[in-house]
C-alpha cells in the first residue's frame, strides 16, 4: 500500500466524504430508542414525494455512531436527546465530537427554550419537537437538507429550524452565567452528585452548591430532578 493510500485511510471525515453521488437518494438516519417513533418518523418522512430519501435507524447511540462511520453519505442525522446508552446533552456532544461535519438535528419532548439554545450552541443545526404534526416535521428536514419547503420554514437558521417558546427568558438568562455553570450543568444531568462534580472539577463542595443553586435559580426550576426532566 503507497503512503498516499495510507494518508487517505487515516484521514478525517471531510465535506467530500459525505456528498452522495448525483442521482442517489439522500440517506437520513433516525436515532430513537423508542421503536414505535421511530416507525412514525419514518412513515412521515416517506411521504415526501418530491425528495428521494434512504431512512436508516439506530436505537441507540452507540449503534448511530456506529452506522455513521460506515455509511459514508449521510445527510442529515436525526438524534433523539435522551436514550439508555446518552443522557441529556450528552449525545449530541459526543456525536459532533465524534463527527464534526455531520449534520445532527435533535428530537426532543422538550419545549424549552433553554435546553433548545444549548442544543444549538453544541452544534446541532435543527430542532424537531415530538409530537408536532408529519407535515411540519417533514418540512424542518426538507430545510435542514437544503430542499424546497412548501410553507417557506428554510434558509438559515430561522425559527423553521429551531422553534421558540413562551419562556425564551430562561435560556438568555444562562447564557450569561458562563461557561462554568454550563460544565457543572452537563454534570448534574449526567446524574453527578455534588460531591462528585466537586472531585471532577477541584473545586470545593460550597462552590459547587453555590453553582447548582445559581443554575436552579437562573431556569427557575426548585429542584435538580425538575432540571434533570427539561431534557428528557
């Protein structure tokens, strides 16, 4: 084998190694540990007359990143916030980590403009909210794949792509607490207690009180299990 050969093995995912070929359809992976929505995902996506689309599923993380790395053309990634083996934010982090050039929407329950602009800030580049009728679903995608959209929902990175909500508020309120606070949130939603988010981060057990109840008191959320439920 040349080292050129050898160079292009090893190299990272590129622009080029996810274009699909001219005439294919566009491959759409659908990451849900919930069977019975990831039929109705599908189902809905399969109307789409206009668009041809290859759908491909994985229950759980692992299995996503999984068929990622083997499928060299995917589109759009559709990820489901919280699943068995990626709880939280913790998902997305690590699929953008992972892949820095895929396109990953979440799916979410949530509808909270807090947990819809960290989601944003992390790289995702869409936001379908479970539960919303197929029509609209279907056009959030069609935008998110650079498509024609029947009621105008693309381009940018508009409110088609990431809705908002009555309590806007919240979100633009963390925003200012820094970068800090968000580390010691990741870690509170990975089920840390206290003492272990102190033990992670060096600092004392107080301190970290004190950034938990700053971080309550900024979502106006009274307790770490009513945090915890904005991202499920």
């Amino acid at each position: 084998m040349s080292p050129s050969s050898t160079a292009a093995d090893e190299s990272p995912d590129t622009v080029a190694d996810r274009l699909p070929a001219a005439g294919a359809p566009l491959k759409v992976l659908v990451v849900d540990d919930h069977a019975l929505l990831r039929v109705g995902i599908v189902t809905s996506l399969q109307a789409i007359e206009h668009v041809q689309l290859q759908l491909l599923e994985a229950g759980n993380l692992s299995d996503a990143i999984e068929i990622y790395r083997n499928e060299a053309d995917i589109a759009l990634v559709l990820l489901d916030l919280n699943m068995p083996d990626s709880k939280g934010l913790q998902g997305l982090k690590q699929f953008v980590e992972t892949f820095p050039l895929a396109k990953v929407a979440v799916i979410s329950g949530t509808q909270d403009e807090f947990v819809i602009g960290h989601v944003r800030a992390l790289g995702a580049v869409g936001y379908v909210t479970k539960g919303q009728d197929a029509r609209a679903m279907s056009d959030i995608v069609l935008a998110l794949l650079g498509k024609p959209v029947p009621n105008e929902l693309g381009g940018g990175n508009g409110p088609g792509r990431f809705p908002r909500f009555p309590n806007s508020s919240r979100y633009d309120r963390v925003a200012e607490l820094g970068p800090r606070h968000l580390e010691i949130l990741e870690l509170v939603l990975s089920g840390c207690s206290n003492q272990e988010i102190s033990t992670a981060t060096g600092l004392s057990l107080g301190t970290i009180k004190n950034y938990v109840s700053t971080i309550l008191l900024a979502l106006d959320v009274k307790s770490r299990s009513h945090l915890i439920s904005l991202f499920r």
